[in-house]
C-alpha cells in the first residue's frame, strides 16, 4: 500500500501554482486571444457559459456569441424550451437584441440610447466586431468633451495614448461615459448563415433530446458528471454517427478516461475537463472522488500528446478569476467553461436579491436537491443516486454580462501580457511554479487595512 502512496500524482488546484512571467515583445492591446472550443468552433475569447440553469439563458449566450465566446444551453427544462432558447440565440439581432452601438452614434446620441433602454452599457460593434463598449458612470476626475463627438472619435484617442479607457464628462449634468477599447477586433462567433452561435447540453441517454438539438445548435455538450462509464461511452457509440454538429465528451478526468474514449468512439471534437471543482459542487466531498480542473487538463493533454492528438479541452469547474482562467490555459486548456464567474450577471435567469443592502443573485448546482427536484431525466440524480453533489448558493450582483466578459478580455490579455505570450499557443510556453503557504499570502495585498476605492476617495476629497 506504501507504494500506492508514493506513486500517487499530486492534484494540483488552481491555488498551488503561480505562472512565471515571462519576455513580452507586445502591449496588451496586440494580444490575440483567438482559440477553439472544439474541432470546428473558432472563438476570438476562451469564454464559454456552463449549462446551468441558473447561468445559460438565450441573453448570456448571445452576449458571449457577439463577444466571441459561446454559451451552452442547460438541459433542465424540456427539450421544446431547451430549442427554444437556442432558436432566440440564433435569432438573434445584436442591434436589436442586444444593448449595442455603432461607432458613428455622437455621445448625445449614446446616451439617449441607453437612456431609453434603461441600461448602463453597450457593446460598440463596427461592421460585425466588437470594437469595445460604453458605460454610464458616475466617478468624477474626467475629460471634458462635446456631446457631439463621436465614439470613434474617443475611441481613435483611446488607442493613440495606448490606455484601455477613457472618462468622459458629457455636460453640465455631470453625465459621464466610460469607454474602453481592450476588446478590439473581438469577431463574434458566427456560424456559416451569418448567425450567433450556440452550444447545447445533452444526456447521453436522451436520444429524442440529442437528434433535436443537433440539428439547432453548432455543438452538442454531453453533460454527464462522469462520462468514463461503460453505459456512456456505449450510449454515444450508438448516436455518435447521426450527430453532424461538433461533439463535446465529458465531463471527464483522468489520462485513462480520454485512452478509452478515443478508442471506442470515433466522433470526439472536444473534451470537456474536471470533476468535482466546481463552486457549487459536493461531490467530492461526499464521495471522496474528484478530478481537480488543473490536475485533469494535465491528465487529459498528456494523453492527447501521447496519441499525436489535437483535441480541444474545454476547463470545466473552479475558475473564478482571470488568474485561474491564465492557468487552466497555460498547462493545455482551449477554453474556459464558467458558471459562478457569469452567475452574478444581470442577464442571468436568477431573481435580483438585495439583503441587507448588498445584491446577490441565485445560483445552484445542477445536481442540487432544488434542481434535481425540477427535472426527471439528469445528470447528477439517476435512481441509483441517493445523494446531492451539488449545493445551493447567493453570489454577489455584479451587473451586466457584458462588462464581465469584457474585463475578462481585458485582464486576460494583461495576463498573457505578463506570461510573455502575444497568442493563446504561446502562452503554453509560460513556466509556471508551485506555492507554498506563505508566497499565496505575499502574492495577495498583505499588511494594510483594506479599504474600498470609494471610502478612499472620500477620505482623500475630506484632507
Ligand atoms: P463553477 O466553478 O464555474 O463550476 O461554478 C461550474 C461547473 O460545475 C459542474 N457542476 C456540478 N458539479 N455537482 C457537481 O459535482 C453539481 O451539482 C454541479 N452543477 C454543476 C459543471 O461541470 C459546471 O460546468
């Protein structure tokens, strides 16, 4: 038994390791961040939704879809509602359906539009690209500039002084706009009709849903916790040569479990990686079992490069910041898969909560008592499971998906920036290092009182 000890891999999260910074030739603003999410899916943004049903609504995927990313539509409604949402994504108008400006709007003109649409901020969108967005705000210290210019104007400013953002004070009502330009020439992901593109979630055991959905969406996700089953990989075997859209195989965890897919089944676009990180989840600790998201992109990419394989690996589960995002890409992932990172966001399903003055919204795994409660057919809750692996959740309010995607372009490419990788194939380039207890303290602000950026302010405006 010793031997099994010390033979044992360390399962490596996403707190274990720093990545090392490394020679950069370029400034964030050129940074690429263009990659796959399966074999046929090109994203300008490693961002894809998690099928969840309180993440993946039609709103949060056509955002990301225009943003470059995909989401992926949950399955916990009926196969009629689940078609639905992906028909509305691809019906998609992005300027009539989502909050969006063309660079030729005046600020006067901007402002009205948000106005009347009661939002705060907008993609700028220039002959299909996403060129940036604006916001209202309400911080003081800006430029000062006519109603009348317009927002490529600033944004042509923006650029020349090589900054992400620019403050603009419009008029005497102290009516501001923030504007930032990080998001570049982000292309939307668009199928070969021009239209946004989806992703859906399927049972491998749910043939009606699987024929249905295949011929709506541009990939098909099977969505079962641990996909290295016999009646999985048998289940697809079956199905797998009607399927025409890209399929994604998960989720699953180790090098042995990616062997064995790619010798039984012969359609695999995409693997989907990580058992038991993610933020709502318990099965872990419940069943002791688990496959860390950084541990199984290092199991399943050693596999691939064992077979001379180039399959996409979607991280699934535990990414709560850019800074695990960078790290999931740098030991192999293509593509990230989120869903406490986007729960938060207006556009989510979830009610708005305010309790004791702070916002939250609802999130819960899939394999939650209240969401296993809701469905027949699942992936967490067949008769022969007595238990929850998921839990119920707040998360903090945190406004619209599209500024969230949007500083996740922005800090990525920071990120990557630091790391030395100008694209997402050199940031596997990056080195990395292993933490001990005391670099995470001193990596993280580390003896002062923190205090919040507004209470600052006001106390530097009191002096
Ligand atoms: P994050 O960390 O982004 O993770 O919130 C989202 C991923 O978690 C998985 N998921 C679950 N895993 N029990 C689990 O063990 C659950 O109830 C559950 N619900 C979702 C799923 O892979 C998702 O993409």
């Amino acid at each position: 038994m010793w031997e099994k000890v010390k033979s044992a891999p360390v399962a490596i999260s996403f707190e274990d390791i720093i990545v090392l910074p490394g020679f950069s030739e370029v400034e964030p603003f050129d940074i690429d961040t263009t990659t796959r999410f399966s074999r046929n899916i090109k994203l300008s943004i490693p961002l894809v939704s998690a099928p969840m049903d309180f993440v993946s609504n039609d709103k949060v995927a056509s955002i990301l879809a225009a943003m470059g990313g995909i989401g992926v539509i949950h399955r916990n409604c009926s196969i009629d509602e689940q078609l639905k949402i992906v028909r509305r994504v691809k019906e998609c108008d992005v300027y009539k359906d989502i909050p969006s400006i063309k660079p030729d709007y005046t600020l006067r003109d901007t402002i009205s539009y948000l106005k009347k649409l009661e939002e705060k901020v907008a993609l700028i969108i220039d002959d299909n690209n996403t060129i940036g967005i604006v916001k209202l705000c309400t911080l003081s210290g800006s430029v000062r500039v006519s109603e009348l210019t317009t927002i490529s104007e600033v944004l042509d400013e923006v650029r020349k002084e090589q900054t992400v953002s620019k403050l603009i004070n419009i008029n005497e009502d102290n009516i501001l706009i923030e504007m930032y330009s990080n998001t570049v020439g982000l292309k939307p992901s668009l199928d070969s009709d021009e239209k946004l593109m989806v992703a859906a979630a399927c049972s491998p055991f749910d043939y009606s849903r699987l024929k249905v959905l295949n011929d709506a969406a541009d990939a098909i996700v099977i969505d079962v916790a641990h996909f290295h089953t016999k009646a999985c990989m048998e289940a697809v075997k079956r199905i797998e040569s009607e399927i025409t859209a890209d399929l994604i195989i998960g989720n699953i965890g180790t090098y042995n479990a990616v062997k064995d897919a790619l010798s039984k089944l012969e359609k695999v676009d995409g693997f989907r990686v990580g058992i038991g990180s993610g933020s709502i989840c318990k099965t872990g600790e419940e069943t002791g079992v688990s496959a860390p998201t950084l541990f199984a992109i290092i199991e399943a990419k050693n596999a691939l490069r064992e077979l001379s394989m180039d399959i996409p690996l979607v991280a699934d589960g535990g990414v709560t910041s850019v800074a695990s995002a960078l790290k999931a890409l740098v030991l192999g992932a293509d593509s990230i898969m989120c869903g406490r990172y986007l729960a938060g966001c207006l556009e989510c399903p979830g009610p708005l909560l305010e309790i004791e003055g702070r916002k939250y919204k609802l999130y819960r795994g899939m394999g939650s008592l209240t969401a296993r409660l809701e469905r027949l057919l699942d992936r967490y809750s067949r008769t022969t499971k007595l238990i929850s692996e998921g839990v119920e959740a707040l998360v903090p309010y945190q406004g619209s998906v599209i500024e969230v995607i949007h500083k996740f372009v922005g800090s990525l490419k920071v990120a990557m920036g630091y790391a030395g990788a100008k694209n997402i194939s050199e940031v596997r380039n990056a080195r990395i290092a292993l933490l001990t207890p005391n670099t995470r303290k001193e990596i993280a602000p580390h003896s002062v009182i923190k205090i919040d950026s507004e209470m600052f302010w006001e106390l530097l405006k009191k002096q």
